[in-house]
C-alpha cells in the first residue's frame, strides 16, 4: 500500500493485493477546490495509475463534498502573472489531460461523488466510466455564468450521456442538478446513501475479473462513443483560452471572487451575516442581540421586545428555572397560549440545557395524558385556564408553575423570573432543544426530538430560497408549539436579524387588521387560511396591506387571483415536524401548477412502491426523504421502534403518496397514513377512536377524514353502539367535547350495524370512505364550531 502525506492536496493508495487503487481529492477545507498543486497532483497520480496493474481506480474526495470547482483564491491563471496566456493554456492542459488519462487507461475508474461536484470537479467525476452518488450530491456546470467554456470534453461526453436537451439545458441554464434528477437523467449509474463504500464494493467485485476482459470492454466502449478524443479536448481547450481572454470574462470573474470571499450566510441570504455563523441558538441569540440590540425580535400586537430586552429576559428566566431546580437534560413541559412569555420560556430552556416539550393547548382526556407521561416533566408550566383539563392526581407528581391572576393552589409563573444573569450551558449542535409532538397514526402522538441544528438548518431552507430579509416581518398566527411558530418563523427572524410578529391565534375576521397593525411584510399559512380569506366578501382595501409573500400549504388553483386582489405573492412549501422544509418553490423559479416545489440542497428523494422500489418519474407512490442527521429529527423521544421504523438506511418514509416529474418538481397526491389533515391540524385517527372506545355505549368506531369545501379534511366517525344502546349523535359531540382536542370532536357521526373488516380483523376504513363519497348512510350531523 502506497499512500501520501495527509497534507497533500492528493492522496494515492495503491493496493496490490486487491488491484483496486484510489485517489483521493484532499482539500476538504475549501470542497476540495481546483488550484495547481491539487490540478498537478491529480495529474501524477493518474500517470501512476496508469503505470500500474491496477485493474480499478476509485476516485473521491474529502469531507462534505466532492470537488467545487475552480479554486478562485487560487485561480489557475494567477493575478501575479497577470493572467499571462502560457500560464492559463498550461492549467487548460492539466483538465484535459486527467480526462484524458481517465478515458485512455485500461484500468476503470469509479467516481464516488458526495455533496458538491462544479464546473471542473462534475467534469472530472463525470470522466469515470462509473459515477455513484449519494442522495445530497449536486451537480453543477456554472461556466455559463462567468462567461467560461466547459473543458474536461464534457462538451462532448455529456450528450453521449444524456441525450442533446438535457446536455444544452444542464450546460446552457447552469442549474443544479440533483442527485434524484441525475439519476434520471442517467448522468450517474446509482444513487446510494453511501457513495464511497458503494464504490469500493463495486470495484472489488470488478476487480475479479480479467484484466484483458476489462481493458477491451473499457476502450472499445469508449472509442465508439467518443473516437475523436483529442481533437475534440484541443479544440475545447482554445474555445476556453478564447473565452477567458474576452473582457467580459474578466469582469465576471472578479465580481464572483469578490462575491465568494464573503461570508457563507451573506452569499446564500439565509441569514445575518455572521462572520462565524451560529451552531446553536443560544448563540445565535447572543451574537444578533449584540449585532442589532434596539432592533424588535418580538412582536405581540402592538408591543414589540428588542433583542437585547428579550436576551435579558431569558437570563433572568434561565436564573430562574436553576433555582427552581431544573438541570440540563430534564424536561419542561408547558400548556400555554401563544404569548412573550412562552418564547422566552423556551429559550431559557436552551440556555441550561433543558428540554423544552409544549403541548397543544387542546390536548384533553387520552392524548393530554398520553403526552404527559412521555416526556415525564421536571416541572410545568401552564396556563390558569388549562388546569381543569390535567389528569387527576398529575398535579402531585409534577411541580407546576401557573401563568394567571386567580386563585389556584400552585405556584405563580413569576417566581421563575430571577434576578441574575448566568451563563449559559455548553450547547453543541446535536443537543435536544425541543420535543414537538406529531399525531401519532397507528398510536398515541409521539414527540419529535429536535436539537439546536435542526432548526437553524430548517430556518435557512425558508430564509433562502424565499429570498428573505432583515428587515422582514414574519407574521405567525400559529401555536408555538407547532414548527411553523417555531423553526419557521422565530429562528429565521433570530438568523436575520429581522421581526416575528405572532398572533394568539388564528382569526380570519381580525388577519389583515393584524397584518397592517403589526405591519407584517411575510406571513404563514396551512390549512383553510387562503380559502377562508379568499371567500371574504371584496373590500376596496384588500390590495392596501403590507405583505410581499405568503408561504405555506396547500396552494389552491385559483391562487392568481388571490395574488392579484391582495397585491402579493404566493408561495407552496412540503415539510413536516421530522424533515424540516426539503422542499420549497423558490422564488427564482417560475411557478408550476400543482408543485409544491423542488428539492433544496442537500435533500434526497424517492418515491417507491410498496415493494420499495424506485417507480418511473411520473409515477406515484410513497415519498422518501433523505437529509443529513443534523437537518431532520434525531428521534422519536423514548420511542426507538417508531425511530427505526420511519428511518431505513438515513431515508425517511413520509407516509405520503407523491410524484416528482423529470425537473424534480414534487406533486402530493395524498396521504398513506391513518391520519386526518383539519384545518391545519393532523389528527391521529387512533386517538380519536382510543378516546371515543371509552364511552361505555360504544362498541366499536372508526374515525377517517372525508372530503372538505373549507379545509383539508373533515373528520367523521363511524359507531357500532353497545347492544340496547340508544346513544344520540348530540351525545357522542358532547362527550368528545368533553374529552377531546376541539380539533379532535368530529364534523360526522354515523352509527352502524358493523364496520368493515378484511378476514384478519383489520378495518378497511377505504370502503367508509367510499360509501361517504356514493352518498350512501347519509345520516350526518354537523357539529363543527366556528
């Protein structure tokens, strides 16, 4: 085994036992850029290689992404030579001639290619006789940009590859290509979580077989595919020397140098510009209340907090919260309406390294407990009005602190406010800050546990392709406890610099009052949000409001017109609690009807069959979302078999049937899930029947969404009452009133003689819903409150 020093910008490996060589790209600092020394030490390893007996060469590169292109602090026609000719036709030698020792050798190279390949680095791993990528990889041909020519033969290669369009469109649009699209495209031959092991798995199994097998099939494949291959790397390399020379050329090039020694978050517009961007958000708290202190974080109605206000306020709560016995990695568990308070309670949290675990405010019977038992609170936090809704006897085993101005045997939330300032606990990047429940869909809601990283990753996948800005303000009308109050709405106004302005509550006679009040320039919607303010009778004032852009989902058909009548923008998201936002229609792309959007960076997706197999592009079936640890959930809490269950091999199964078509646009078709989508809400269809089963008149029920003229879905339960049973369908409401979630009391009540079972006893809730769309037992209640 040869090898060279870890410093070197290429590391060789050579192993004779197993034929198999690799090169490795070693500037994982700056992505394994292009500069001289990596450019000539590529070269001399592939001469290496091609001196050798080995029969495979895997080709990689270091850290997170394969290579990034041309190094521009580097660049390979130096300044200090003013750029001089011989110097730049010297570098465009080296480009062609790794492709060239790539095509010619009789050994097979295999590209193992991760997260990023540019300009010069997709042309190197696209010279491979076999590329594997991994679901984050991208690839990008930027020349088009800074007025440059692609080299490599690339020119030349990539309609062999892919066919004429998608080779003009890849090199004349300069989009980047996913790893989901390449393999549509054919650009790599396999997707696979792990690129590098993948490839030396293949090249062992090559490996194995005849050396003059090999080298006949390699050569012959490629003269037939490319015969005229160095005339056609010459005539590259002077269209290339031609296009540096012109003056447009140059300027580009130094606006882009300019633009890439900037920070990251400033070149990406995913946050404030930090020099060293924030790992945590206590940090981040730290470092905007310094950059922009008087500036409003916070903003009820018509009070605003300032960042410095509102860092000194979690102080004194995190003060608080240690004296009254709190520690880093216990839980505080909160029932409260959406308020100043809350959103410091949560920080304070992070700041000694609590777990911060707030429940829905319309958590009752079942689920409320449920939930309580799950994160097992050190203390409670809790609204006065919630405190007839705890389980019997939970108020003894758990401290509770009480946000209200009557009488109640507990403690008062003031005594959590302190007087000091501490310091906050050490907090890296994949510690818990927070346990977000989701429904649960075949049991009780389960608790997302989210760390500090996913949410500055999830506030950026908004920040950035909607383009927005510090002096932005982000309306919310939704619980904190949700992630659309939360990881899209708080943390993209902290990582700005910018204003979250939150309501208590959703209110469609009081949205455009709050709007212009808090003076909202972007605002969140879900559910029935558009078409409720859409049916609103015509005002002359609809188009005076200060939004620019509303952003979420669903996006109905007939949003041109709500875009007009409003004067703004619309914009269709897909995400949820585990994935964060991978998908967003970005701003910078033309809308496409029905999508909601495409893949961010660092997103994979799939859709499979029920086999688990990729399907055709067009084709429907269960969507899967690959995403780096440290930008999904780290787990279901205390539920390991759920955590197992929804992430094979790094993917998560989303549960939901969707179609991606050939330009990576995502279409949601439906949901997979036992699971209910109301008015914003997601509703476990276990829950409802789990609470219903305790009423002792109900044998049996099933609960299933139908379809709705105003949101989503409407829930309706279908009931085989006790025998003798005489049970009412004003007493089914009341009792769910009683014992339920509001969202949770269903619109439709049926009673039945029995419910469809197949011959295992499990319900075939598919054939309820078909009888509801035929019209059939019509016998209906509407018990839904405004």
């Amino acid at each position: 085994m040869a090898s060279a020093s870890q410093s070197d910008p290429i590391l060789y490996e050579e192993d004779e036992r197993s034929s198999v060589s690799r090169i490795t790209l070693n500037r994982p600092r700056v992505l394994n850029a292009i500069n001289t020394s990596l450019l000539s030490g590529l070269v001399q390893a592939l001469t290496r290689v091609q001196k050798s007996n080995a029969k495979v060469c895997i080709l990689a590169g270091a850290g997170s992404s394969f290579c990034s292109g041309e190094d521009l602090k580097e660049t390979l026609a130096p300044e200090s030579e003013g750029r001089n000719a011989l110097e730049l036709r010297r570098s465009l030698q080296q480009l062609q001639e790794v492709t060239r020792l790539m095509t010619k050798s009789k050994t097979v190279f295999i590209s193992a290619v991760q997260g990023w390949a540019v300009g010069g680095g997709a042309e190197i791993a696209l010279a491979a006789d076999i590329i594997i990528a991994e679901p984050t990889t991208i690839f990008k041909f930027p020349e088009i940009f800074h007025a440059q020519a692609p080299t490599g033969g690339i020119t030349g290669r990539l309609p062999q590859i892919v066919g004429l369009q998608e080779a003009k469109r890849a090199l004349l649009l300069g989009e980047d290509i996913s790893a989901s699209r390449a393999s549509a495209m054919k650009l790599v031959a396999e997707v696979c979580d792990n690129a590098l092991r993948r490839a030396l798995e293949l090249g062992e199994q090559i490996s194995q077989r005849s050396p003059h097998s090999i080298s006949m099939i390699k050569r012959a494949v490629e003269t037939a595919v490319f015969p005229n291959l160095d005339q056609f790397l010459d005539a590259e390399m002077d269209a290339a020397s031609w296009c540096f020379a012109d003056e447009r050329s140059l300027e580009v090039f130094e606006r882009f140098k300019s633009r890439k020694h900037k920070p990251v978050d400033q070149l990406e517009g995913a946050g404030h510009p930090h020099l060293n961007p924030p790992t945590n958000l206590v940090d981040a708290l730290k470092m905007t209340s310094l950059e922009v202190p008087s500036k409003s974080f916070l903003r009820f109605g018509k009070t605003d907090t300032s960042y410095e206000e509102f860092l000194k306020e979690v102080q004194f709560q995190a003060d608080g919260l240690m004296k009254a016995g709190v520690q880093a990695g216990d839980v505080i568990a909160a029932m409260m309406v959406n308020s100043k308070e809350m959103a410091c309670l949560w920080f304070a949290s992070m700041w000694i390294g609590a777990l911060w675990a707030p429940l829905h405010t319309e958590f009752r019977g079942l689920t409320l407990e449920n939930a309580l038992i799950l994160v097992s609170p050190k203390i409670m936090i809790i609204d006065q009005i919630f405190l007839e809704y705890l389980p019997h006897g939970f108020a003894s085993s758990c401290r509770l602190f009480v946000k209200g101005d009557g009488t109640y045997p507990h403690e008062s939330l003031k005594v959590l406010m302190g007087g000091e300032v501490v310091e906050p606990a050490c907090v890296t990047p994949d510690a818990i800050s927070s346990l977000l429940f989701t429904s649960g869909t075949t049991g009780p809601s389960k608790a997302c546990a989210l760390s500090h990283s996913y949410f500055i990753s999830t506030a950026r996948c908004l920040t950035e392709p909607l383009g927005l800005r510090c002096e932005d303000v982000l309306f919310c009308p939704f619980p904190l406890c949700h992630a659309d109050a939360t990881s899209l709405t708080l943390v993209p106004a902290l990582l700005l610099g910018a204003t979250a302005a939150i309501s208590k509550r959703f209110s469609a006679s009081r949205w455009w009052d709050e709007i212009r009040e808090t003076q909202s320039t972007v605002a969140d919607f879900m559910g029935a949000t558009l078409s409720i303010l859409h049916k609103a009778p015509p005002l002359s004032s609809d188009s005076d409001n200060p939004l620019r852009m509303m952003w979420g989902v669903p996006v109905p058909s007939w949003v041109e017109d709500f875009e007009k009548r409003f004067d703004l923008k619309v914009y269709e998201v897909y995400g949820s609690t585990e994935t964060g936002l991978p998908v967003v229609q970005r701003i910078d792309r033309p809308r496409v009807e029905g999508s909601c959007g495409v893949p961010l960076r660092n997103v994979g997706l799939r859709i499979v069959d029920v086999a688990g197999n990729d399907v055709e592009r067009g084709s429907t079936g269960e969507l899967l979302v690959f995403r780096s640890p440290d930008e999904r959930f780290t787990c279901y809490y205390r539920n390991e078999e759920a955590t197992s269950k929804a992430i094979q091999h790094g993917w998560f199964h989303t549960g939901d049937y969707c179609r991606l078509d050939k330009n990576d646009n995502l279409y949601f078709v439906g949901r997979k899930k036992h699971v209910i989508r109301r008015r914003g809400e997601n509703i476990s269809a276990f829950e409802v029947e789990e609470s219903l089963l305790k009423h002792p008149e109900i044998r049996e029920c099933a609960a299933f969404g139908v379809p709705s003229q105003l949101t989503e879905e409407d829930l309706k339960v279908s009931i085989v009452r006790s025998p003798g049973s005489h049970l009412a369908e004003i007493q089914v409401r009341e009792f769910a009133s009683r014992t339920m979630s509001r969202f949770q009391v269903p619109r439709y009540v049926e009673f039945v003689d029995e419910l469809p079972r197949t011959p295992t006893g499990k319900l075939e809730v598919f054939k309820l819903q078909e009888a509801w769309a035929q019209g059939l037992r019509a016998t209906t209640m509407d018990f839904e409150r405004e």
